[in-house]
C-alpha cells in the first residue's frame, strides 16, 4: 500500500529519496501528529525562495494550502515572508508580516511578542549553510535578496516547536540531517534545523502530504480540488512568480506541469480519505 510519503517523492529527480532513511518511516503524519499536540493559537509560516527576481512557485501554494488546513481545525495562521511573495496570501484571507532583508533578532522578538506562536512551519524557505550564505541550488549567494527568517527558528530552537519542509537541501529545517544531505546529494545544506523535517520531491507537495496526514487524523478533507490549487498558481505566476528550475512565468512548479500536479493531489486525497493509493 502506498503512503503519503511515496507520493509526495514519486518523480524525484534531486536525491530526495536518498536521504529518506535518516528520517521517521511516516514523517508526515508525525508532522500532523506533532501539529495536532500544539494549543490552539497562532501558527507561523514561511516560505519564498527568491528566484532571478521574483519568488519561485513552489512553496506559496503549499503554504496557503496548509494555512487554510490549520485554519480549518481552529488555528491562526500567520505567513512570515518578504517582498517577493507581496500580495500572495491577502487574496486568501491569510494574515502576512513581511520581513525586511535588514531585520534582525530583535524584529523577530517583536513579532513573537505580537503573536505568540505555538508553533512554527517553514515551507521552501531558504536558510544559511555552514558558511552563513543564503545560497540557491547552483550555489550561488542570494543573501541581499533573502530576509533573515531562518534566525527566527534559530533563536527560538527548543522554545516554540517547529516543522520544515523541503526538497533540495538548502531549505530551513535541512539542518537535521545535514550531514546525510552532503554526502548523498553533494552541496553545501542548510544547517538551521527544525523538530520535524518532511521531504518531498517539491515542497508544496510535502505540504500537501501534512495537510491530507492531518485530514486523516480529524476526519475532514482538508485537500482543496485541483481547481482551487490552478487557480491559485495563475493569481501568483500573474503577481510574478516563476518556476525555479525554468526561470518562466508559467503554471508549472520546478519543470513539473499541471497535469502532474493533479495526478499527486488526487493520490493524496485518496489517501486523506482513508484510500488506498496505486
């Protein structure tokens, strides 16, 4: 029988599935799990991941899929990003704090102040490697370009629970099996760790994975349609956001087309409802 995990890594082309062993068997419905353990309160999430100027299509649908989840079983969601995902969560009646490139500790101690979170959620957000540099997948330095947000899971490490989710090794939460990622996929990880790391071949589908583990667990089909998920990508590509690995305004997240991006939704839906997935 397949698991969530098998769909969200089906057609991995990064090495993702090699370093799979060193996480739990079910990570995503021990992101669930850990998730449904926090008080009802405010959430933070964060993602975009900066791209030739504008922020990459993987990541916000993720995050704004599982902001409606969290929503739908009685937390606030809260997405902490910056200006390259301006106006990506308005639309969706998400609140947005947007972070300077300059910010620093005491920024984020305000914000957590403000908010209280219970827990915190990054999803494809870029976080510094041993070196202190923001660096994309060809391993170049996007640190002018890349507010300090991984300093908010750094500073708040053992204080306020938090999940990460990637797919390349250089995104917040990579930190917890760094050492496995530089010897399996060969560049310069994330070190920022997080209590729970999900992997999946592109991380709105690791966030889709956690969304459908939570749906199982309470009983309600947190899952939009792949109506709701198209309609979605077009407001953004039309706001500027672009595949990360074609650099192209165009309704497709790293080189994947719609029609794959279907076929995953349906399998986790599938699942989410108690299914078995081929």
């Amino acid at each position: 029988m397949k698991t969530i995990e098998d769909v969200i890594l089906r057609y991995a082309d990064r090495g993702a599935p090699d370093v799979r062993p060193y996480l739990s068997e079910h990570y995503c419905r021990k992101a669930a799990d850990e998730i449904l353990s926090w008080e009802k309160g405010c959430v933070f999430l964060t993602t975009g991941f900066y791209v030739d100027g504008h922020a990459e299509t993987d990541g916000p649908p993720g995050t704004a899929v599982l902001a409606h989840a969290l929503q739908k079983i009685g937390y606030t969601p809260v997405v902490v990003t910056d200006e390259h995902c301006r106006g990506f969560f308005e639309t969706e009646q998400i609140p947005v704090e947007y972070v300077p490139c300059s910010a620093a500790l005491p920024d984020f101690a305000a914000l957590v102040e403000k908010y209280g979170p219970k827990g915190m959620i990054a999803i494809e957000r870029c976080g510094k490697n041993r070196n202190h540099n923001y660096a994309n997948m060809k391993g170049l330095c996007i640190d002018e370009y890349t507010a300090p947000i991984d300093e908010l899971f750094l500073a708040y490490q053992g204080i306020i629970p938090s999940i990460g989710i990637g797919d390349g090794g250089n995104e917040i939460g990579m930190g917890k099996i760094a050492g496995a990622i530089k010897r399996k996929l060969a560049l310069e990880p994330c070190v920022v760790s997080t209590d729970i790391l999900v992997i999946a071949t592109v991380s709105n589908w690791g966030a889709y994975g956690v969304a459908a583990a939570l749906g199982r667990l309470v009983g309600k089909e947190l899952l939009p349609g792949f109506d709701w998920v198209k309609g979605y990508m077009e407001k953004i590509v039309a706001m500027g956001g672009i595949d990360g690995i074609t650099h192209k305004r165009m309704l497709t997240v790293d080189g994947k087309d719609l029609g794959t991006e279907y076929e995953i939704l349906e399998s986790l839906k599938i699942l989410e409802n108690g299914g078995r997935c081929a």
